[in-house]
C-alpha cells in the first residue's frame, strides 16, 4: 500500500507505529466487544513495547472524545442538512451513531494516542 511509513497507514490500519507490520489488537474484529481493546503487550513483528508506561493509554481517552465530537459532527450534518431531519431526529441519529460506532471510536483513539509517541522505523519493517 503507497500509505505505508505514514501515521495515517498506522492509525487506520492499526499496526504497530514502527514497522507498520505487526498488528496492534489481538483481534481485527472491533466489534467483538470483549476483545475490542485487547492489546499485544509487543509487536509481533518488530517486539516494539506497545505500553510505554502504567496507564499509558488514559491519555487516549481525551483523543476518544475528540474523535467522537468528529462523528456526531458527521452524524448531524448528514441527518439534518442532506437528509432534512428535524433537530430531535438528528439527535437520535447521532446518539446511535456514537454507539453502533464505539468500539471504532476506542480504536481509533488508542491508535492515534500510540502514533503520537512513536515513529515508522523502516528498518524494523524488514
């Protein structure tokens, strides 16, 4: 993929943010809730320590609500300007927006949160 050695290719993908081959989660599925947030303590790949430091992913809870605020954004101007839905009606769009895509959210998050403190390594690809 031309993306590779980007954050972006990280962050969507989830892999690890230094070789950008091995995966971050344990499973891909992120709505297998019981597994969304399970992490490989390394990399598979390049043994990167994806836990830097105890409570290290708190810190993604402030990215989680950004990204949220960005899909209830994307929730609303879809419901209420392309679909002219009344205000009460986008809201509840937005509410199951923001709950059939939680466990997205969470994910999205972490990785962002991780790509923050690490960065691709082509060496380590190989």
């Amino acid at each position: 993929m031309r993306m590779k050695g980007t954050k972006l290719y990280s962050i969507l993908k989830g892999k690890c943010p230094v070789c950008h081959e091995g995966d971050l989660y344990k499973t891909k599925n992120p709505y297998l809730l019981s597994d969304t947030l399970k992490m490989h303590e390394n990399c598979p790949h390049c043994h990167t320590k994806f836990k830097i430091e105890p409570s290290f992913f708190y810190g993604a809870m402030y990215v989680s609500y950004a990204v949220g605020v960005a899909f209830a954004v994307a929730a609303f101007i879809i419901s209420y300007f392309f679909l002219n839905l009344g205000r009460l009606s986008s809201f509840f769009v937005i509410t199951g927006t923001l709950i059939v895509f939680l466990p997205v959210i969470l994910r999205l998050s972490r990785n962002i949160w991780i790509n923050f403190f690490f960065k691709y390594d082509p060496e380590k690809a190989k």
